[in-house]
C-alpha cells in the first residue's frame, strides 16, 4: 500500500502541539488519523459509537494514552 500527504486545517493550538511533538509520537498520530478516516468512510450514521469505541481501543494498541494525548494538546 502506497502513502499519500494530505493537508487538513486545524486551529492554532493543536498545529502546535503537532509540530512540537517527537516523531514518535507524530508517527502514533498519523496511524490513529489514518484510522480515524478509515473507518469514517466506512462507517453509518448509526454506527458512531463503535467507531468511537473502536478508534479509542486502536489509540491504546499503539500506545497512544490519555496522558500522551493532554500533553500533545498542551500549550508550551
């Protein structure tokens, strides 16, 4: 499977925090968006919660926790 860059706009604050995290863990947050559009192209309107529920067990396999996730949305 090939690799595409897509653009999106996001407001200020989270711009930040992408740009000033590790590679790690922009690595960790490209897979979980990368998902995220996954399975919201597949995805019914009446199949929301389970693709929320889905997103946040994906997040956690690869490490992604709650305590990573505030801290990339901090402000320096």
């Amino acid at each position: 499977m090939g690799v595409a860059t897509i653009r999106i706009q996001l407001d200020n604050k989270t711009a930040r925090a992408y740009e000033s995290s590790s590679q790690e863990q922009r690595e960790r947050l490209q897979q979980l968006i990368g998902f995220m559009l996954q399975e919201f192209a597949e995805s019914t309107p009446q199949s929301l919660l389970s693709l929320m529920d889905d997103m946040s067990q994906e997040a956690a396999a690869h490490g992604l926790t709650p305590e990573i996730l505030d801290s990339l949305l901090q402000d320096e």
